[in-house]
C-alpha cells in the first residue's frame, strides 16, 4: 500500500523562534496588529511505501526521529492518508 504522509517540524514551545518574532514584529508595519506570536517551522510530505497505515507510520516516526525533526529544539506532528 502506498500513503502520503504530512510532517510539521515547530520549534518547542519553549524556545525562542527568531523568525517568527522578526515577522511577529512586522505585521504592525503591514496593517496587522492584530496577528500575533508568529511560529515557524517546516512542512514535507513523503510517501511511503508499506504493508499497512501502523508500519507507514512507524516508518514516517522514525524518519522524523532519525532525520527531519532535532528534537533537542523541535517538536513534529503528521497526518497520514493512503495515496
């Protein structure tokens, strides 16, 4: 079975997000003071060749353990569909 998976890599809640203030800091500048506490981070897709969606999603896991994601200073979430 083929899925597709969609990975978001944030940085922790905890730490500091220098991009995401800079443009934080920068809506007031276009009109949009209203917008706030800007975060970001990164989204991929990957798909994924497996027997089953619980084997996809260890295997997108993994990747992001091993590759996608430094969990000293980011977080990842995905959703994952059959492709």
């Amino acid at each position: 079975m083929n899925f597709k998976a969609e990975i978001d890599v944030m940085p922790l809640p905890a730490l500091l997000d220098p991009q995401g203030k800079a443009v934080s800091s920068n809506m007031k500048n276009i009109g949009l003071e209203e917008i706030t506490n800007v975060r970001i981070g990164k989204h991929m897709t990957l798909f994924i060749d497996a027997k089953d969606a619980a084997q996809a999603e260890a295997k997108v896991t993994e990747a992001c353990q091993k590759l996608l994601c430094n969990e000293i200073m980011e977080g990842f979430s995905f959703t994952l569909e059959e492709a």
